[in-house]
C-alpha cells in the first residue's frame, strides 16, 4: 500500500508538471552557468561541469552534437535539474536549494556537494589532476550519478574517463537485491528509460543500447560511489515531464531513480 501511494505521488507530481505549472524556458544562450541561488538548505543538487574528449573546456563545444557554445555537460539544463529539484522538495522531506550548483573539478569546491550528476560522460576527459580530485571526492564520502551515454562505443568512450578515475576498481551490474533500490522506492520493476527522441522514434534505444544497463562502482566499504544509467536518458525525462506528448511512465520511472539515489548517497 505504502509503495502505490508513494507511485501515485509521483504521478500527480508528473501530471502537474505536465500543466505548465511548473515549466522552464529553455536555455536561451548556451556556454556559461545560469545564476544561482545560495539560500541555505540541507540539499544542493550539483551538475558537473568537464573538458570533453574532443578539446575544449567545460564551457566549450562539441561541434558533432550541434550544441552551439555549449559544453556537452549542460544537456538538458538548467530545466531537468529544477524539475528534478521540484520533486525532490514534493516527494521526500529533504529541503533541497531550489537551483542547481555546477561544480567543476578545478578546486576543491566540489567536496562541498556531496552529490554530483554528469551527462554525456562518454565525451568527458581528465587532467592528472582533476582525475585524483574526483577520486579523493568519491573516496571521502561523494556520490557520482552518470547519466545520457547509449551503445558499446559511448561505454567503452566513457570507461576511458573512469579510468583515469579509477584505474582498478570493477564496474558491476546492480541487482534487484541492492539497497539503493529500496531507499525510498522499491523499484524491482525498472524499465529502460528512454529521452525525448521517444516522441518521435517510438524506440526506447539508441545506437545499439538496447538494453537498460544499471551499474556502479564500491568504495572499500561496499557502498555504491558511482551509479552508472547507461542506455537510458533519466535527464530528459525530467526535463520533458510537462510535455504531454512524453509518456509519463518514463517520466515517473526517472523521478523513482533520481529520488533513490539521491536519498541513497546522503545516508550510506
């Protein structure tokens, strides 16, 4: 009983979102930051910010996406983080701040965020530098979500980033049995989670990612450091939650993540 109203929270929390109550303008001028707010809050949902495989910083383009100035690491925002933020002030008793913080991985400012989201992580890379930062973030305690990266070749692509992460430690799949998904929803009904091409394509993949891959990384301790959502794209489900034509199933289904991990990374 407590599960079905927990999902038909969510669910009226997708169709308001489907009124326009809540809707965003979309990001006007790509290439910087949007301002954000500093109130004081138990929560910060922080998006990270990286220099892409194919030259360029954080803050520049990656042509063959069509992205304009912007870096591959603002897909889908600002709009799929507050909507995200909206749900999580909706569904859960966490007060989280009502705008995202980007963090990037040039200071130490990172290790003020407990979790970090990252998108298109196949086209990220890493300076020596960088690469111990975010090592030493996740071994004291950060959380890493990545998300939006389909296929053999965008895995293999971002394995060649995590790796200079950690050199040695093993990807492995998660199991229906893991605690990150039963922090607050049980979710043994997970199902790919497609972005907003759906609407178009009807296909829930892209590339040859067939299949929801739901995986992570442990610390030494054996808690989840790194959650990977690969063949799946929840950031556009968030950010396309109020379009009526984006089937509210997968709308739901990445709020259910979202929620769970977060949760998950701010009590293990």
């Amino acid at each position: 009983m407590k599960l079905l109203m927990q999902s038909a929270m969510v669910t009226v929390l997708v169709l308001t979102l489907a009124t326009g109550v809540y809707g965003f303008q979309r990001i006007a001028n790509w290439g910087e930051p949007l301002p954000q707010s500093h109130e004081k809050a138990e929560f910060a949902w922080s998006r990270l910010s990286y220099s892409t495989a194919m030259g360029g910083d954080g803050y520049g383009g990656y042509g063959g996406f069509g992205y304009g100035r912007g870096g591959t690491w603002q897909r889908d925002y600002p709009k799929a983080d507050r909507q995200f933020l909206i749900a999580l002030n909706r569904l859960t008793r966490i007060q989280g701040r009502s705008t995202e913080q980007v963090v990037s991985l040039d200071s130490d400012d990172i290790f003020n965020y407990p979790f970090v989201y990252a998108v298109m992580v196949h086209t990220w890379t890493f300076s020596d530098e960088q690469a111990k930062r975010m090592r030493e973030y996740l071994e004291k305690g950060g959380f890493l979500m990545v998300d939006d990266f389909h296929g053999s070749a965008e895995w293999e692509q971002f394995m060649s980033g995590m790796r200079q992460i950690f050199p040695d430690r093993p990807v492995e799949d998660l199991t229906d049995k893991d605690e990150i998904f039963h922090v607050l929803y049980d979710m043994d009904d997970r199902f790919q989670v497609p972005g907003e091409q759906y609407i178009r394509s009807g296909r829930t993949y892209e590339q040859d990612g067939y299949v929801a891959k739901w995986r992570g990384i442990r610390d030494d301790k054996g808690r989840v450091v790194v959650a990977i959502c690969h063949n799946m794209h929840l950031g556009d489900a968030w950010e396309w939650a109020d379009d009526p034509e984006y089937p509210e199933q997968f709308a739901s289904m990445a709020f259910r993540v979202g929620l769970n991990y977060v949760m998950y990374s701010m009590t293990h």
